[in-house]
C-alpha cells in the first residue's frame, strides 16, 4: 500500500528526497542609489531597505557580497527629471557612476542594470508622452542608449522594465553595435499592471503623475498573453525572462517554465514584501519559514533565479542552518 508518509519519518529522510531547493547564488538583490551625499534612507514601506547615495551604498554591497549573494539589480533616482528622462541615459547618470563605483571594489559582483525611463521623466511614465499618449518606437532609441552607457560603465547584464514592445531588439542591436556582443539581456517579460508595485514607486520615485501604466504593462487577468510576450522577446533576442509580480502569477512561471526553454526569473515585488514584513512585524506569522517557502515555492513553480529584497535574511538563514 502506497504510504506517502513513510518517507516523512525523519528529517535526513525528508531532506534525502526534498525536489526543490532555493541556493544563496540563485538570489538577486534590488538596490537603489540615489543621487546626493551621505544619504541611508529608510523606505518606509519596505522596512529593512534604504535608498543610498555613492558614498554610502558601498555599506549595502559590502553585506551583499560577504553573504554570498551573486548579483545586484540596480535602480537610480535622479535629482533631476525632465520630459524625455535624460538622466537614464546620461554617461555620468547616477547608474553609470553607481556601477564604476561598484565594479572597482568587487569585479566579480555581477551588477543587472535596470532600464527605464519611470524614474527619470517628470511625468513618471516609462516612455515618451505626446498628448498623454505613452509612445512606443519614440522610447526605444532611449532605452538602447540608456543600456549602451550601464554596458559601457561595466553593467553585467542588461534589464529592460518598460514594456514597450519591440524594446529588447532595439537594445540588442544597439548594443551588438558597440561591439557588446557577450551583454545579455534579462527581459521584463511578462509584467503585469500590478497593485504590487506601489511601495517599489515610493522608493524609486517613480509614479505615475497622471494616469496609470494600463496600455503598456499587462493585464493581470492574462495569463495566455504572457506566453506571447515571453516568445516576443526570446525571439528579439532576450537571454533570460523575468516574471512579475511573483507570488500572485506562479500559474504564469509554470506556463513559461513549460513552453520554453529558457532561465525563468520570479521577481518577488516591492508590495509581496511589505505584506510579509507587516505581517511578520505584527508577530503574525513566522517571518523566516513564511520567507523561504515562498522561495522554495518559486522554485517549484519553475523559477530559475529570483529577484528579491529578502535576499539578505534569505541568505543568512541559509548560511546558519548549514
Ligand atoms: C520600473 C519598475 C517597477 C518595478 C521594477 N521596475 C515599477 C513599475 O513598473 O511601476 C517594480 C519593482 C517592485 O515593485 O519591487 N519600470
Ligand atoms: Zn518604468
């Protein structure tokens, strides 16, 4: 008689026959740089994550690097924004300067440049405006420029967030240009329109000023049209796909991981963390076994890798219970 519990009798049995696993070098921690001095802010919707200017963000990498963590997603907040987001892709825009400043110390820090224009134009949408129109082809030279400098001042890996379509061949050309042949490409795919971001837009300062981003990211009830937009991107020339929000659309990394074989990155958001920290904080849950069976859940789900602000704790649990 089949008795599934029989395999449940200890942990080393358990252990034995466990089929996912989440490992230190499969995380990836967001980190946002701000321009100015002396600056460790708190953000206050995501306890635990500040926004950093130059001379202090080093005290972040240096506790990302001596846990072990692989790999930094970078986002930039500007002092100044215009229209046309000219400090997304300006060479000595607070990314480009970020990843020198980074590169120097720890060469082997694998650095991802996130690329957008949110955070940079007055308006806060992730491309050009005419008549409150979002404009597709108009933004993608700027996001190819923006992603030739982050190449350039030595960003590993290039992250296109915007949703424009046709953004990703418009970046590998560019950059393929220049000769950066070898930069891959880790295409925000399928991202949806999400709820999920809102404490991420306090800490990037990046919001909206009018409107929503509804005609460029993804409706949420489309699951089917996430698959279109993963092999859109394979097909423009993506290396690796991210799936985002993560928690609410693990159907959605499944289906990816089922169609197509290709490194599957769950973005775990801004607001998926400020609902386990308020929970965690309130002593309503048990912070750390909630953390990392999320985690492990992402990894069943299909997730190769996973991009999250628990990075650290996820890091220094595994490393204690070694
Ligand atoms: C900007 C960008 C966003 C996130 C990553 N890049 C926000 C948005 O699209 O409004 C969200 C990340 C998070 O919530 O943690 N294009
Ligand atoms: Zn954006």
């Amino acid at each position: 008689m089949d008795r599934t519990r029989r395999l449940r009798k200890s942990e080393v049995l358990r252990s034995m026959v466990r089929e996912e696993h989440i490992r230190t070098d499969e995380l990836i921690y967001p980190v946002f740089v701000m321009e100015g001095n002396n600056i460790a802010s708190p953000v206050p919707s995501m306890p635990g994550i500040c926004q950093y200017s130059l001379d202090r963000v080093m005290e972040e990498i240096d506790r990302t690097v001596e846990l072990g963590i692989p790999a930094i997603l970078l986002f930039g907040i500007p002092e100044h924004k215009d229209e046309v987001g000219s400090g997304a892709y300006a060479v000595d825009g607070i990314v480009p300067q970020a990843i020198r400043l980074i590169k120097d110390k720890y060469p082997e820090l694998i650095i991802i440049a996130d690329v957008c224009l949110c955070e940079y134009t007055s308006h806060g949408h992730c491309g050009l405006i005419c008549d409150g129109e979002i404009l597709n082809d108009e933004t993608l030279p700027l996001l190819a420029k923006a992603s030739v400098v982050y190449a350039k001042a030595g960003a590993d890996i290039i992250a296109p967030s915007d949703m424009m379509d046709k953004r990703v061949a418009a970046i590998r050309e560019a950059l393929d240009a220049e000769g950066l042949v070898n930069t891959p490409i880790m295409a925000y795919s399928a991202k949806f329109a999400s709820g999920y971001y809102g404490p991420f837009r306090d800490a990037a300062h990046s919001a909206p000023g009018f409107g929503d981003r509804n005609t460029y990211q993804m409706d949420p009830a489309n699951g089917r049209e996430a698959l279109r937009e993963v092999a859109q991107d394979l097909e423009e020339g993506a290396d690796l796909i991210i799936a985002k929000p993560a928690m609410a659309y693990m159907d959605v990394i499944k289906d990816i991981s089922n169609n197509f074989n290709v490194p599957i990155v769950a973005y775990n958001v801004s607001g998926e963390y400020a609902m386990v920290k308020a929970a965690a904080a309130n002593g309503w849950i048990d912070e750390k076994k909630i953390v990392m069976e999320n985690m492990v859940g992402l990894k069943r789900a299909g997730a190769k890798m996973v991009i999250t602000y628990h990075a650290l704790d996820v890091a220094r649990w595994l490393r204690e219970d070694k």
